[in-house]
C-alpha cells in the first residue's frame, strides 16, 4: 500500500475535490434519497447496492448501480467496480454495522488473500478519499455492557439478541468500533447513546442523514384499492404497530425490543372494556407500500424500553401522525448539546412502560391533541428530516471534509 497508493494518486486516483459522492451499500432509503438530492445540488451522487439478501430489498427505494454475482467466480466484478469507483469519486458514504466494504465477495476475497479485514478501505484512505459512515443501530461501536447499563430498564434484558455473541456481544461490538474509527473521517449518528466508539468527536448527531421524501411521505397520498381498511366504526381509533423481522427479533414469550409484550396485552384490557381500538401490524410489505397502511392509522405506538426512535417514527411525522416512544433523557441532553433546536422542537409523545396506559388512554380520548402534535409532526420531519434538508446538510459537510470553500 505504502508504494502502490502514492504512484495511483500521481495518476489521478488520488483525492481531487470534486462534487462527486459515491454511498456504498444501503441505508433503507436514506441514501437514496439523499443522493436525489445533492443532484440538484450540483453533486454528481451515486448509490452501490451490494446486499445480495433478496429478504432485504423490500427496504430499499432504489439504486444506480448493482454489481453482477451469481456465484464466486463473479468476485471479479467487485473488484472492477472497486478500481472505477477510485477514478470517479472523492467521498464514499457507508453505514451500519459490518458495512465498510464493496460488497461480501469481495470482502471476504480480500481478507482470505491478504489476511487482513478492511484492506480495501484502508486503500481509500491512502489515497486521500474521504470516508464518511452513518451508525444504525446499538449494536454498533458500543460494548453490550455498556449498553446495558443505561435505565430506567435495560433494553438488552429485552433483547432477542442478548445471549447470541455471534450478533452481539462486547468484544464483537468493540471490535467494529475500533475498525470504523479508524477509517471514517466523519460519523452520523442518532440515539447519541456516548459510550465506547461513541464518545468520539468525529461522531456527530446529524438527523438529516437519516432522511425520506417529503411527497412520498404525504398526509394526503393517495391510497391505492388492495391497501384501503375497513372503515371504522365511530369513537374507533386505529393503531399501527410494526416490528420488522418481527419472527427473528422476537423471543419465544414474544417479548422484544419493540415493546410488542407490552402493547398487545394492554390493547386486549382496554378492548375489554369497551374501548374502540384496531391494530394495524403489517408484515413483509415493501416500506414503499407499507406507507398506505401508516398513514391510516392515528397513533404510532414505538419502543417503551430502547431510548430513541428510527425510520417507523420518523415516517409516522412526515405523514403528520402522532408517535409515543421511550426518549431517553440522557440522550435528549447529548443530542441538545449539539443541536438544541432538534430537541426543543421533536415532538413525540415519551412514555415508558409504567406510563404507556396513562399516555395512550389520554391520545384516544383527544382527537384534536392528536391531530396538534401530528401537524408539529410534519413540520418537524420537513425541518430535519427531509431529503431537501438533508442535501443541504451534506453539501456542507461534504465540502468541509475536501477543505472546498
């Protein structure tokens, strides 16, 4: 690497500053939409979809390019395309846990000829491009232990995951931190959870990356015939509640991370006792689609136990519906500390599961209180997490890791 980089930077591979961005790898829509974006914006802005699982697909909205794999004498074209993304680009965008790489042929290739892990992201570096990675999840640079810890109740206890080292566990989870801290010149991150990897300050609270389309996402989008729900008796309110890979994350009792052990049994009490209530649960519905569904809905009911929110949440705002979730207030101070705005404005309902009864039976019975913070909803999803506001996010950052004016 020492000889090889220097001479391809003397040829052109090298950093050149341009307006020109390359995501690698998938981030649900996020980068997709993202990239749309910083087109208007002048950025030439290119997505890799390598994720060779056909289950994950129905998560993504689109992509430029796909590399052929059939079978691993196809590992080739991984390589080609590594070779003419250093020609073309100066920033490569990656994200979650794992997903520093090309593509899985061609990371495993690497590491089984070279023995070492991330060779190829190294090279990036050497040749002065600039790496930029968004964190997805609590897995990611943070020891089990240390997650652990933070209150009122341990989300790892509720974990379908806590007792499998081959997804999580400390060493595992500190491992990925130490190799993406190494390369990545600058990190997105939201459920600022500041602890291991985390606490960094290249690690940035930065909720434009995780972006959606604001017309995609409309409160008035029209519902297409095989999606309509009955329509609902008067004084009914309908909930959704969704748990994607909702066999695999959850535990055989059905508890998991999404609260499911403590919603249903509390919508079963309450209908028990007359109170009007549908459940919408829907289940391998590509995310394009599941939006017919959400936005019939009138209450979003999120994590009681985790801390923060993600893409359902953020898709129940731009679609003006209310949200309850668990906001941890550790993290509602680390994310105000860096950006008070967000913070002051969000407007999701929190409650834990001593409170969620409270807090629910007070939004079925106040219609207008749920139609209030639905409009602040979308007012706030436009504001922070719009692909338009997104772009002119990135446009800066971007610019400011090139040293561009």
């Amino acid at each position: 690497m020492s000889v090889c980089a220097p001479v391809m930077r003397l040829l052109g591979y090298g950093n050149r500053k341009r307006k020109n961005v390359l995501y690698v790898g998938q981030a649900y829509y996020n980068s997709w939409y993202l990239s749309r974006a910083l087109r208007k914006l002048g950025w030439t802005a290119d997505l890799l979809n390598w994720d060779l699982n056909p289950g994950s697909q129905i998560y993504y909205h689109g992509e430029d390019f796909r590399i052929a794999y059939e079978s691993s004498a196809d590992v080739g074209n991984f390589f080609r395309f590594f070779l003419l993304s250093l020609r073309q680009y100066d920033v490569f965008h990656f994200a979650n846990k794992g997903g520093l790489q090309f593509g899985e042929p061609m990371r495993a290739a690497v590491k089984a000829v070279l023995g070492e892990e991330g060779f190829e992201i190294h090279f990036l570096k050497a040749l002065g491009k600039k790496i930029v990675y968004s964190n997805n999840g609590c897995l990611d640079g943070v020891s089990q232990t240390a997650f652990s810890r933070w209150g009122p109740d341990s989300v790892c206890s509720i974990c379908r995951w806590q007792h499998e080292p081959s997804v999580c566990s400390d060493e595992r989870n500190l491992a990925w931190g130490a190799f993406r801290n190494s390369v990545a010149d600058f990190q997105c991150f939201m459920g600022i959870n500041r602890a291991d990897y985390n606490d960094d300050p290249r690690v940035h609270a930065v909720p434009e990356f995780y972006c959606l389309n604001s017309d995609i996402w409309h409160p008035n989008i029209e519902v297409p015939e095989k999606y309509l729900l009955p329509a609902l008796p008067e004084a009914t309110v309908r909930l959704y509640h969704a748990v994607g890979h909702r066999a695999e994350r959850t535990r055989n009792d059905g508890v998991n991370i999404k609260s499911s052990h403590v919603y249903l049994p509390l919508i079963e009490k309450m209908r028990s006792e007359g109170v009007g209530l549908d459940l919408v649960q829907p289940e391998g519905i590509p995310n394009k689609e599941v939006r017919f569904l959400q936005v019939q809905a009138d209450i979003f009911l999120d994590m009681l136990t985790f801390g923060w929110f993600g893409a359902n949440a953020r898709e129940a705002m731009m679609l003006g519906k209310p949200v309850i979730c668990f906001l941890r207030p550790e993290w509602l101070q680390s994310v105000r500390e860096e950006i008070p705005g967000y913070v002051e404005e969000l407007p999701i309902v929190s409650a834990t599961p001593e409170t969620i009864e409270t807090v629910l039976r007070d939004l079925i019975a106040n219609k207008e209180k749920r139609l209030e913070i639905g409009r602040r909803g979308r007012e706030f999803a436009i504001k922070w997490h719009s692909d338009e506001a997104g772009a002119k996010r990135f446009n800066r950052i971007y610019r400011e890791l090139m040293g561009r004016e």
